[in-house]
C-alpha cells in the first residue's frame, strides 16, 4: 500500500470518486454504498476496479491534472465502460486484455471532449463512456475469444454465491413486495445505471442518494415521476422505461439540471419537467436509429438534453436567476443552493463598483438627490456637502468670507482611483452670497474610472489643484481644495457621477459603496446607499491594528492554545495561510485538515465558505470573524447571515433540504458590535463582541458568543461561549 502511495497519491480518492462522480458526487459514503452495488455481479464489479484504476493510473503517468484525477473526472467513464463490458462478457485473460484497451479508449476520448466541449464551459458527462463502449462493442462481435455472460439468467445461484441462503431471501422479499409499477420502475432504473436491473440495487442507491443530497434524492423522483406521468397520458409505450430500464436518463438529467449545474429552486424544477418530454421524444427516436446496429442508446438522451440545455442557456441577455446557473461548484445541490442564496445577499452589489466619498472627516448632505435648488432634471442625481459644527452651523466668526466656512479649502480628494480626464481651473471665488451663473460649475475636475464611469467635483478652489490631465489617481490622493466658484453661494463641494467624460454631463443614478452615517443614536453602517438631504456622512476611517490583525499574508502560520475556562488541560491548533488553484485565500488547519475561506477588500475581512470538521477552532473562529469591518466605531453594530449548510441542526437540516428549493424556514444571523478601544500611538486595544443565532421562524434554536481581542496589532485571543461552556483560544507568538 506503501508504494501504491508513492507511486500514485490519492488513488483511493479517485477510485472512489469515480464511482460518486456518475451522480455528480464526492461524497465517500455515497461511493461505498456505489462500490457494493457494483459486486453483485462480481465480475462486473471487478471490471468496473479495474477499468477506473487502468485510466486514473494513466492519467496520472501521462501527467494529466491531479485534481482532476483525484475528483474522478478521468475515470468516472471508464467506471461505465468497464461496468457494461463486465456484465456482458464472461472473464477471461483476454477479456481483460480487451478491458485494458478500452479503459485506454475511454481516457483518451475523455480527454479530447475535455478540450472540445469544456472550451465553452460545457461538461462532457458520460460521452466518452458511450462512444468507447458502442465501438468496443461493435469491434469484440469480430473477437471469438469473447463469450457472452449468461451471468443473470440464473439470478438465485449467483445470490446465493455471493451471500448465501440470507441474500436470496432478502432479493425474494424484495420482489414479492407487490409494489406499484411507478416504484418497481424507479429502483430498477437506479440500478441500472450502474447495469444492475433489480431493486435491491436500486433500493440501495436510493439510500445512499439520501444521504448524499436530498434535493438529489428530490428531484430524482421527480424526474422520473414527470416521465412515467408524461408516457401515462400521451399514451406512450411504457416498455421504453422498462426495457433495459433507461429511464434512469430522466433521473440524471433531473438531478443535473434541477440541482447541480443550475441553482435548485422552483425554476430548475419547472425546466425539469418542461424537458421531461424532449428526453422521451429522444429515446424513442434514437431506440430507432441504434437499434438498427443492435446497440443500447445508454444515456444518449441524458447526454444531449443536458449540454443542449446548459449551452442555450449561454445566450439568455436577461433573467439570468431564472434558472440560474451555479457559480462555484460544490458538488451538492444543498450547498449550491445555501452558499449561492447566501452569496446573492452578502455580495449582491458586488458587480457595482464602490464609490467613496471625495474627502475626508464628516460632511453634511446640504442637498441630494432630486434638490430643492439646483439638482434638477438631467442633473438630479448628485449631492453638495459641506461640513458643520455641533451648533449645525457652516461657518465660524460673521460667516461674510470664504475662510468663514468650515469646508473651505479642505482637501478633495480622489474617490476612485482613475485617470484625470479634464481639469477647468480659471473660476475665482465668489463672494458670499453671489453667484456666477455664466461659469455655473466653477472649478471642476474629472476622473475616468472606467469606460462608462467618471467622477466630476465642482465649485473648487482655483488654483489648488495638485494634478494634472492624464494623471494617474489612487483612491484617497489629494487633488485639489474646496471653494466657492461657480454658481456656488457659499463654500461646498458639488459631486457627481456620470458616464461621459464632460463638464455638464447628465448625471447618474449610482449609490456610493461604504460610508458611515453619524447620527444622535451614534453610527451606522451603510453600503451601496445614496445618503440624504440633511445626512452627516463620513468615510469609513480604518484602524491600523484591526487592519494589520485581519491582513492574513500567504505562507503566514498562526497557532492557538486553547481550553475550558477553569481548566488546567489545553491543546494547541495550528493554521497556516493559503491560496488554493482558483486564486481563493483559506485558513488551513493543520490538526483537523478543516479550511475556511475568506476575502478581504481593505475596508472588510470576510470569510465566504467554511469546508471540514464543525467541532474545530477554525469553524469557530469563522463563525466569529464572518464580517469584520476594519475600523473602530462604539457601539456600531453589523449583522450579516450564513449560509445554512454551515450553521443548522441535522435534524433540522434534513427537512429543511427537502424544501428548500421552494421555501427555507430556517436563518443563521451573525451579529457584530464594537465595545472598547484604548489607543497607544500605532496600536490598539479593541474588544469586539460577535454572536451567532440560529432561528426556526421565530424560535432561537442555537446561540453562540464570542469576544474578540484585539492586541499588539494581532487576534490576541478570543472567547467561545456556547452550551454553559466557556472556551478560550489564545495566540501564541511563533518564533
């Protein structure tokens, strides 16, 4: 076992995942449960170990992606290839040999369809598998030293050889059950997928099936449910489901379609169905076609409608949640489905580009959107700030110059980094309380920050701009100084945004991204918002230390000792910091193997997936850390949702999958709230306290709180109060 590790990693895995790839899986025990189904015709099963090992193995030698091998996706045809070449030939050496060759055929297409289907983002499924195995077959009726099986004419001997007298009571129990058509149908043609046509095997899949995903489990019933109903009223011919029992097309395209390429919810399920006919129509007109070569059109129909599907769906322009199609694929329909929900939610302005606020400290909104005065028609989407004292007044001593007013010569600033498009610098001040309509917007710069976005400030101060046309701008550079030009009464800053580079361009309807809004009751966080007339806003104003505490560099290892408060026994956990082959940033624990994946924008750490053991102290540290804004604000509190794959109670969870397609009863809500903060020049000292609540409805089912420990510019230590229990996980400094 030793040297089968060396000489090729991971082999169980891809073995395995060979087997649960055929559903769309990686779940181990849904292999298992695969594996066993397999054996009851022992020579099949072992044609099916040999074909997947013969492909993976070459794959691997050949040098072809590890990932990929250790996934299943080389070997999962093979698998099928062997399987159907097992049942239908008796063993001997050079069946084997044959069986080598094909696995070799069956990689080798595999392969190419990679190349030529993936390249438009398109799954090759089992294509490989039907086009090897119809060729293998067509050849061996030339080879006369293959026989045909007649392995499954005599079904009681070959029970009893495998399990005894026990096995052939049970397989008889289970066919003198008297069980309605529509049953007997769906178990065979689960079994058949993997070429055994009896209902234990079916019976057995559909177990594991469960336990894999029961939106799978779902919508293989359902599939198959809207054929037998399609064939019942059109009056089709219902031998085409039992005749080598392919209906079991309808069941993996309704799993495909209704949970693992496309997002399960009411729109998967209506597509489901609205195919169900098209798969029918296929199967009787390719049973025509092939039949003519006396071949087995296996899964031809399933193949075609699903790629067909995937790749119209390309070309929608819009309604694209209408199904929608899954992003980051995690081989379950359930999470899917959470994270995919939960990410709409998190993240669903993430495709608009955050804005800041074009100065720094707190402003007023004097006037927003829709003004009273001047932002009007065309020009009705901008706001005009300017910064008043605790009296809400603008200005100190008689207010009669512009150095009277607050906001007068303050720095402006770049909200966006871009390129300075245009610059108009020859407007003087006004005195106040006059207005220069002939230069209405003053002093005005330009930035392009796309395309089709520009940013325009105006009423600027002349001569204190510090850039120049086709300078490059970071996000925060100075750029010039507030004044009082143009149609401009008093001192303000005029901003806008557009999507055409010129002075007087229409402006347009876009929110800013974060900012805080300073009010009586304290601050709130707002994001992708457009403040009001009457706002006092500000930019959110990071903190050095929660910057440097939440900046996880890559390669960057972290250790914690942790136990119970009050005891004397504690154990140490050690992470490191890693970027995975899609370019996403983890937490990877060392002791339980367990990742937690997060993103970080500068202004907010966020953890977006966590994958591995629920018991560990990295779940629990993803639980605490699931949003954090990296500036201190008292009392400020933030709330955000996870996905419920990660949170819920098992039991819950169970019946909860069953209908989360059409409704989720349940929520996972994290709650964040800043306590205190002691400052020492460039460091901090800042408690934060966060809270994770699982709710059924109404009803608290789980409740878990934590204190973050902000200190010496690191996560000093945080506490774990869950279950009367209190768990303290302290960092240890590595040398």
């Amino acid at each position: 076992m030793q040297k089968l590790r060396l000489l090729f990693p991971h082999y169980i895995n891809s073995l395995l995942n060979s087997y649960s790839q055929i559903f769309f899986s990686k779940n181990i025990v849904f292999a298992i449960f695969l594996v066993i189904v397999t054996f009851f015709d022992f020579y099949a099963g072992l044609s099916g170990v040999i074909a997947v090992t013969v492909s993976n193995t070459i794959a691997y030698l050949i040098g072809f992606n590890r990932f990929n091998i250790r996934s299943g996706y080389y070997g999962f045809n093979s698998l099928l290839v062997g399987l159907g070449l097992g049942v239908y030939y008796n063993p001997n050496y050079q069946f084997f040999m044959v069986l080598f060759f094909a696995a070799l055929l069956t990689l080798f297409i595999t392969v190419i369809l990679e190349g030529i289907i993936g390249k438009y983002g398109l799954p090759f499924l089992s294509v490989s598998f039907l086009i090897s195995l119809w060729l293998v077959t067509l050849a061996t009726r030339e080879f006369s030293s293959l026989t045909i099986s007649e392995r499954g004419i005599y079904t009681f001997n070959e029970m009893y050889l495998i399990g005894g007298l026990g096995l052939v009571n049970i397989y008889n129990w289970f066919n003198n059950l008297n069980l309605p058509e529509y049953i007997i149908l769906y178990f065979r043609s689960l079994g058949a997928i993997f070429f055994q046509y009896h209902l234990f095997a079916g019976l057995l899949i559909a177990i594991g099936l469960i336990i894999y995903s029961r939106i799978a489990f779902l919508l293989s019933i359902f599939g198959f449910g809207s054929a037998y109903l399609f064939y019942q009223i059109i009056g089709g011919n219902i031998s085409e489901l039992s005749y080598g029992y392919i209906g079991f097309n309808f069941i993996l395209s309704a799993i495909a379609i209704g949970g693992f390429f496309i997002v399960s919810s009411k729109y998967s399920f209506l597509w489901v169905l609205l195919l169900t006919p098209l798969i029918s129509i296929l199967i009787s007109s390719t049973n025509a076609i092939f039949g003519l070569l006396q071949l087995s059109i296996y899964s031809l129909p399933f193949n075609i409608i699903v790629i067909t599907f995937l790749y119209v769906l390309k070309f929608r322009e819009r309604f694209y949640l209408k199904p929608e199609i899954v992003g980051i694929q995690y081989f379950s329909p359930e999470i899917n489905l959470y994270t995919q929900k939960n990410n709409q939610g998190r993240f669903k302005n993430s495709f608009i580009i955050p804005i800041s606020l074009p100065f720094w400290g707190q402003w007023k909104v004097t006037q927003g959107h829709n003004g009273k005065i001047t932002h009007k028609g065309d020009w009705r989407h901008a706001w005009d700030f300017e910064i008043v004292d605790d009296s809400d007044k603008y200005f100190s001593g008689s207010g009669l110059t512009c150095a009277d007013y607050y906001c007068y010569n303050k720095p402006v600033i770049a909200p966006l980094a871009g390129w300075v498009e245009q610059i108009h610098d020859f407007v003087d001040d006004n005195k106040i309380g006059e207005v220069n309509t002939e230069k209405n917007w003053g002093n005005t710069i330009v930035i392009r920050h796309t395309d089709l976005l520009f940013s325009k400030m105006s009423h600027i101060k002349k001569e204190s701009f510090k850039v120049n046309v086709g300078d490059y701008l970071k996000k925060g550079d100075i750029i010039a100084n507030c004044g009082n030009s143009g149609r401009s009464p008093q001192p303000h800053l005029h901003f806008q945004l557009q999507a055409t580079p010129f002075i007087g361009s229409k402006t347009l309807d876009y929110p800013l991204g974060h900012y805080i809004l300073h009010n009586e009751n304290g601050f709130e966080l707002r994001s992708y918002e457009k403040p009001k007339e009457g706002d006092i806003i500000s930019n959110i104003e990071r903190n050095h230390s929660l910057s440097k505490a939440y900046h996880f560099i890559p390669g960057q290892r972290i250790s914690y000792e942790v136990k119970e408060e009050n005891s004397l026994n504690s154990k140490i956990f050690n992470w490191e910091i890693q970027v995975n082959i899609y370019n996403q940033s983890l937490i990877y624990c060392e002791n339980t193997k367990s990742k937690a994946y997060f993103y970080n924008d500068g202004d907010f750490h966020y953890f977006t997936s966590f994958e591995g053991n629920k018991n560990s102290l990295l779940y629990y540290f993803y639980l605490a850390n699931y949003k954090i804004m990296t500036a201190f604000y008292k009392d400020l509190q933030i709330t955000d949702y996870y996905p419920l794959n990660n949170m819920g109670n098992h039991v819950l969870m169970f019946f909860q999958d069953f209908l989360a397609p059409f409704y989720i009863f349940m929520k996972s809500k994290y709650e964040l709230r800043y306590i205190s903060k002691k400052d020492d020049f460039t460091e901090s000292d800042i408690l934060i306290q966060t809270k994770t609540e699982i709710k059924v409805g109404k009803f608290k089912t789980k409740e878990i709180n934590f204190n973050i420990q902000i200190l010496n510019n690191q996560i000093d230590h945080f506490t774990i109060e869950h279950s009367n229990k209190k768990i303290i996980a302290k960092q240890i400094i590595n040398e």
